[in-house]
C-alpha cells in the first residue's frame, strides 16, 4: 500500500519528537558518565546519560517505518542526521567565540569543554553520527523487511529483532568512535558497549506495549499500512 506524504497529519509530529530526543540523548551522553553501583558478572553497570533517552529514537524509528515504510522514515532517519550535525556545529561555535570574563570565574571554558566537549569538539559529534547512521538504517530496513516476510503479523518479533541488530551496530560503533577520540577511557569500552546496549534493548522491549498503541492508532488515523515491496534499501535512494 501506498500513500503520498502530504496525505499523512502526524508524521511530522513523530518526527519533532524523533529528532529532539537525538539530540537530548547526545548532549546527554557527553554530559556525565553513570555508575549505578553494582556490577553483574564482574562488569560494572556504567553507562553515558544518553543510553535512557536515546532508545525512544528507535521506538520512533520503529513507529515510522511500520506504519509510513521505509521511504518516509528513510526521510526522516536522514532529518535526523542533518539536525544532529547542525547541533554539533552549534556547539563547536560557541566553543570558539570568546568567553566573557564573569562568565569565566563561575563557569568557564574548561567546565565548557568537561560537560559538552565531546559534542562540541567532534568526538561524540562523529561517533554519534557514524553509529547513527548504520544503526537506525539498519533497524528501519528490517523491520521493513520482516513485515513482508511475516506478512505484518507479530510486530514484537519484528521491532525487538530490528532493535537487537540497529542497537549492537549503534553501541559497537558509538563506543569504539567515541574512545578513539579520548571522549571516553579505553578501560570502560567493554562495561558501556555491553550496559548501553543491554539497557536500550531493554527499554526497547518494555517500550513495546506502548509502540503497539501508536502503531495501532496512527494505522487508523493516517489510513495506511504501507508494506515496501520492490523497494531499494539504500540510504542514498531519492
């Protein structure tokens, strides 16, 4: 089934709330590093701010894709993309204007560079980007893919499937991106790839009850349920 975009009330709203909780849970992730203090099989529970936050993108991502397909959410993951560079680059201009000297004695550029350097100096910037790129793409495509091959029946197989492949890509890439660039320490590389992708699957999963809400009452409203056959699932397509 097909629908034109124009046609669509909501889509829009979805993606106002796709794109700020991208950007909340990036500023959030270079902001502060959380220990919840206890540790499961030896590896310490640690994880960046972003980690609860950031999973509600793919919930919307999940959202878009199963009741608009994968154009119009290919549309917005790539929104999404430019939004979250922009903000960055937001950032790193303000890094580079000059400080006021009061603004100095009680703040600075040093607390400046300690909350928000990763955002505003590239490294969370680039690993974000990069690890956004390849994971919601590759979330948004299969369960695009699976809907047509389950025939639209089992829509928590198909989204935490999706999510367990969008979120491994997504941490692997974020961490390692993000330790390279001296964002994060080498020695918590393993504690927040595994905690931030045990704890977004997670949130993914107790998200579900509410994303089948959505799904439901969006088919509805919007009249559409668009399965993508014949379609290319490059990022790159027109």
């Amino acid at each position: 089934m097909t629908v034109q975009a124009q046609n669509f009330r909501y889509i829009d709203l979805i993606m106002s709330f796709f794109v700020m909780t991208l950007i909340l849970s990036n500023v959030a992730s270079s902001a502060k590093i959380v220990d919840l203090g206890f540790s499961i099989f030896g590896l310490p529970l640690a994880f960046d701010g972003g980690t609860l936050l950031f999973p509600l993108s793919y919930v919307f991502g999940d959202i878009l894709t199963e009741v608009y397909g994968f154009k119009a959410s290919r549309r917005v993951i790539w929104t999404g993309f430019c939004a979250l560079a922009l903000s960055s680059l937001v950032f790193l201009s303000l890094r580079a204007l000059p400080a006021d000297p009061a603004w100095e004695t009680y703040a600075g550029t040093a607390a400046y560079d300690a909350i928000l350097g990763g955002i505003s100096t590239g490294g969370i910037a680039i690993a974000s980007l990069a690890a956004y790129f390849a994971g919601e793409f590759s979330n948004s495509a299969l369960l695009s893919r699976l809907k047509i091959v389950m025939k639209g029946r089992l829509l928590f197989v198909r989204t935490i499937s999706s999510t367990l492949l969008g979120e491994l890509l997504d941490s692997l890439i974020f961490v390692f991106i993000a330790s390279l660039a001296g964002v994060f320490g080498w020695e918590l590389f393993l504690t927040l790839v595994v905690t931030n992708y045990f704890l977004k699957c997670l949130i993914e999963v107790l998200m579900t009850p509410i994303t089948y809400i959505a799904v439901r009452k969006l088919k509805k409203a919007e009249h559409a349920d668009v399965y993508d056959s014949g379609i290319t699932y490059n990022p790159f397509a027109a």
